[in-house]
C-alpha cells in the first residue's frame, strides 16, 4: 500500500482547517491508515503555517516599533537644518511609548489566538498516532479501517476532575494543601488485523495537581502549584482460537486473560510517567509533560504491548 501520508507538504496542503477543527473538537470517526496519516500530517501543517504567521506578524510589529525608536533619534539633526523639519524628530519621540504599548499588545493576543487554536496537546497527538499507524498498517486487513475517537482539549477541567482532598507536606514552612486528581481520555479506538484479530485501545492523561501555600524564610505567604502527569496506554486484543492456541508456558498473572468460546481476550497495559522514565526532563510546575517522550519511543512500546499479547498464543499446526 503507498503510504500517501508520509509525503503531504504545503504545496499540496489543502483542508487541515477542517482537520484542525475536528480535532480541537473531538471526533470519532473510521478511516484507513492513510487517510489518518495525511488527516494527521494536514493537521501539524496547519500548526506550522499559523505559527510562521504568528512570527512573522509579531517581528513585523516589532521592526515598526524600533524604526519609529531609531526613527526619533536619527532625525534629530534635522532640527538644525530647518523648524519644519525638527517636527519629525519630535513626532517620532512622543509615538514610541504608544507603539510599544501597541507591539506589546498585538504580542499578547496573537500569542493568546495561537495558544487557543492549537493545544498543547496538538502535536504530540498528531504525530504519536501518525507513527503508530504507519507500523500497524502492514498488520491489517486490506483496505480495512482504523476506528478513532479523539479529545485533545485540557485535562486540568472540573468536568475531569475525578479526586478532591487536603495535602499535607512536610516541606518547611508548610501552612495547607489541596490536592486534585484529573482524568481524560485522549483517545479510544479499534481495527481488525490480518488473521482476524481485533485489537482495542485506550489512551489516557492522568494529572495530579497540588496547591501548596507556604511560609517562605522573610515570612511571607507563598501558594504554589506542582503537576504529576502520566499516560496509561491499554490494549486489549481478541485473538481468535480457530488460527491461534493458548501458549501453555506463557504465566498469564501477569497479563489480564480471559476467553470465549470464538477468542482469546487479553488485556495489557503501560504507563507512560515522565518522571520515573526520564526524571531529568521532569518539571513539576508543567501541566503536561508527554512531549518529554520521543515519538518512536512512544511508538515502539505500543507495538510491545501487541507482541506481548501474541506470545501468548501459538499458530495452530
């Protein structure tokens, strides 16, 4: 299969408007890998080309403002050749504190519009599912589909709020905390394989925030706000018993198993923690952290949990 995904570019980028609202909105829809490949290339596109606008209109503001600036210094010498001329210089001068008002604030909305259209979670989930895909679209039935339900909006909400209770710290100066737990799932899906196998997935973003208030050493009252994030990753698989035997060496206490009279039903599961995994890259004053892992990194572990799954079974002779 050709995998068309892989080489969408701006020149023939055409629709990741769309793609970029369905996204933002959530979805659930049913494509073929390729389709998902370019719908999720069109979307990392459309990012792209709006943060070079957003660049580029925030540098062109600034240049305005700096050659009013050197404008007003430059001309100076004009006020000695003629008093009509010294007008500009002083022009100049009394517009420089409005135009850095003026630059300061189309910064700020444009950065705010920019953080608004595109979430944190915007790329990662882009480019995750993208590479995920694509391993995966060998393994499938031909021209079958890849079942998707996404939500790419906060985590951090009421309506995800899950846990509300009082933290006590042993830090110094420690005066109350509150600690609350979130919960959204990112996304959910399903696809059939080549051998008939059905596999389901679950991906999540689990949040721990703390609201610490503390005394620091000149006496003054501090509040502080510390994040934990982490990523289950499931997967279950229905392996169906007329291809496949159960593997009698395999030790199923550590995997979910159960059966039916038609499948082998197995059920795994992988937490992605960023500060168990790469501590270093860990900050605790960031909501989300899971751009600390590598795409393919992300990629590869999802497809060992599938291998997990089929090494417990065997080809039937």
């Amino acid at each position: 299969m050709e995998r068309q995904g892989n080489v969408l570019n701006k020149e023939q980028y055409i629709g990741a408007p769309i793609e970029r609202a369905h996204l933002h909105r959530g979805f659930n829809s049913k494509k073929t890998p390729v389709k998902w490949i370019r719908f999720f290339r069109a979307c990392v596109l459309q990012r792209e080309i709006a943060e070079e606008f957003k660049n580029k209109r925030i540098k062109n503001t600034w240049y305005i403002f700096l050659g009013i600036f050197l404008g007003s210094f430059v001309t100076i010498p004009l006020t000695y050749i003629s008093p009509v001329l010294a007008i500009i210089p002083g022009a100049l001068g009394v517009l420089v504190f409005p135009a850095i008002i003026i630059a300061i604030i189309i910064t700020y909305r444009t950065n705010k519009k920019f953080k608004k259209n595109f979430t944190a979670g915007f790329d990662f989930f882009a480019d995750y599912f993208s590479a995920l895909f694509t391993l995966i679209e060998e393994d499938l039935q031909l021209d079958s589909k890849i079942t998707l339900e996404a939500n790419v909006k906060d985590t951090v909400t009421e309506e995800n709020l899950i846990k509300n209770e009082s933290y006590t710290g042993e830090s110094r100066g420690f005066i109350s905390g509150i600690e609350k737990n979130y919960e959204r799932v990112i996304s959910k899906g399903s696809c059939f394989f080549n051998d008939e196998s059905l596999i389901y997935f679950q991906f999540s973003e689990r949040t721990r925030k703390r609201i610490i208030k503390k005394r620091g050493s000149s006496g003054k009252r501090k509040t502080k706000h510390k994040y934990r994030a982490a990523y289950p990753f499931t997967i279950k698989m229905k392996i169906p018993k007329h291809k496949y035997q159960l593997n009698p060496s395999v030790d199923t206490s550590q995997i979910s198993f159960a059966e039916d009279d038609e499948y082998y039903v197995f059920k795994v599961y992988r937490k992605f923690d960023v500060k168990k995994e790469n501590p270093d890259q860990y900050n605790p004053y960031e909501v989300s952290s899971i751009s600390s892992f590598a795409v393919d990194y992300f990629s590869l572990e999802v497809i060992n949990l599938i291998n997990t799954c089929y090494s417990c079974v065997t080809p039937s002779a």
